[in-house]
C-alpha cells in the first residue's frame, strides 16, 4: 500500500488516518466518561429525593427491551418464582 500525499507511512499504514481515528475515539471516550458523570449526578439527586436507584436502574433497562423481551423475561421470572414458592404480591 503506497500512502498518499501528506501522509507519514510506517509498514504500510496511512500515520496521519490512523492518528486521526484514535483522535475521534478518545474525543468520544472522554464524551462517554463525561456523560456517564452526568447519569451518576442524576441518579445522586433522585435518591436524594427519596427514590430507590437500584430499581430505577432496572426500568431504565427495562424501558430498552423490546416489548417480547421484556414479557418472555417477566414469565421466565413468574416461572421460575413459582417453581420456587416465591409468591408475589400481585399473584
């Protein structure tokens, strides 16, 4: 592979293409960290408010399922607190 012009090549890689990808993923692995900061911060205010974040944390990852996701795995539960003799309150 023969790199074009304005590019420094070593073994065959394109210096200044490689550079500017791994630029492009640290900009975004800094967004990710900053954003995950702001969930955190979230999260701090809810349960400062008398919310219980762990459960949050769980409809925040049931609100991403698909819906048949989301109703296999409650019968899986059903089925499985059953099979256990763990009633709900529900039942």
């Amino acid at each position: 592979m023969t790199a074009g012009p304005g590019h420094n090549s070593a073994g065959g890689i394109a210096a200044d293409k490689l550079r500017s990808f791994i630029e492009r993923i640290e900009r975004l692995e800094t967004e990710k960290a900053d954003l995950g900061a702001d969930i955190r911060e979230v999260y701090a205010e809810a349960k400062g408010n008398g919310f219980d974040t762990k459960i949050m944390r769980k409809i925040v990852a049931l609100r991403k399922m698909e819906e048949a996701d989301r109703r296999e795995q409650d019968e899986l539960v059903n089925l499985y607190r059953r099979a256990l003799g763990i009633e709900s309150v529900l039942d």
